[in-house]
C-alpha cells in the first residue's frame, strides 16, 4: 500500500462524509442549490476514491475508518453549534 494514497483516500472519504452530512441537511431544508453542489462533490470525491482502490481492496478499510471519522466530527460539531445557538436564546 502507498502512504501517500492511504492519506488522499483517507481525506477524501472524510471530506465525503461531512460533505454527505451537508447534502442531506440542504434536502431537508429545500435547498436545492446547495444539495445539488453538495451531491456532485459527493460523486467527484467517490469516483477519485473508487480511482485509489481498484488495484488494491486494502484501501477499503481507509474507507471505513474514514467514513466513520467524517461523519462522528460533522455530527459532533452540529450539536456543538446547535448547543451554543439555543444558550444564546
């Protein structure tokens, strides 16, 4: 495995998984606009990660950790500001 593959797919999967998060927030808001940017860097990013883990299936548990990481930090931060937003009410 190369490091330095390990490292843009692990970026990658992470930006994926905040990036998810945002997508669907903007579908429940309505937003179009921004669902709509949101869903292609969403394919942009996959496709460039399907790219890395073709040749090597062990790229696959970057992803997982990843994933994982991504999203527990976006959802972490969302309750963090939604926690300050309603003492400030």
């Amino acid at each position: 495995m190369n490091i330095l593959i390990v490292l843009i797919v692990f970026i990658l999967i992470a930006l994926s998984s905040v990036v998810w998060a945002i997508y669907i927030k903007n579908i429940a808001e309505g937003n179009p606009m921004k669902a709509g940017i949101a869903d292609a860097v969403l394919h942009f990013t996959a496709g460039l990660v399907v790219l890395a883990y073709v040749d090597d299936w062990r790229y696959l548990i970057v992803v997982i950790i990843a994933s994982f990481i991504g999203t527990y930090y976006k959802v972490k931060h969302d309750v963090k500001v939604t926690k300050v937003a309603r003492w400030k009410l």
